[in-house]
C-alpha cells in the first residue's frame, strides 16, 4: 500500500507544478525573447563582430564547477569504502583548489561583466 501512496503522490506533485507552469509565465513576452537569438546579439547586423573575452571566461569558470560536481558525486559511495579519510582528504584538497581559484578570479577583476 505504501508504494501506492508514494507512486499517488509523487503523480500529484508532477501534475501540480505542470499546471502551475502554465500559468507562471509572462503572457505578455518583451522583444527580446521573441527575437530569433537570445545572446544579445543583433541578427540582421555584421556576422563578424567579436565576442567578449568575458564571456568565454564565464562559459569556462561555468564548466569548471559543473565538473567539480561531477567530480564530488560519486562521494557519498566512496566514504563506504575501507579508507574513507582518504577520499575526505582528497575531496577536501579539490574543493580548496576550486576556492582559491575563484578568489583568484574574484580579486583579478575577472568575474566582472562590466568595465
């Protein structure tokens, strides 16, 4: 009985936040998500225009942490294991490492969008 109280439920969460996504949005969007691109770029101007070094530097510190997550979540498996100080310090030496490269990043001026 359990496992159909809990499959009920489970139903009536999903069917409840898809009716509230329909209503949530804006009805009236603005020109920009009704334009063809959403990079902010004009569609009909030169296709040879630059793109920002700050924008790469955004995409890369992005993919950076997506991988740490990669990285971290095998982690509750591995503390199973015979030696989990092990994997702790391992772990610990890699969040540290990510930490004082975004500080890095932070005090060089890199994370600012704007000059």
């Amino acid at each position: 009985m359990t496992l159909y109280s809990m499959l009920l439920m489970t139903m009536l969460v999903s069917l409840l936040l898809i009716f509230i996504s329909f209503w949530l949005p804006q009805l009236y969007p603005d020109t920009e998500k009704l334009s063809p691109y959403e990079c902010g770029f004009d569609p009909l101007g030169n296709a040879r225009l630059p793109f920002s070094l700050r924008f790469f530097l955004v995409a890369i510190l992005f993919l950076l942490f997506d991988l740490e997550i990669a990285l971290l979540l095998p982690l509750p498996w591995a503390t199973n294991l015979n030696n989990p100080t092990q994997t702790m310090i391992l772990t610990s030496i890699i969040i540290i490492m990510l930490t004082l490269g975004l500080i890095y990043e932070w005090l060089q001026g890199g994370l600012e969008w704007a000059e």
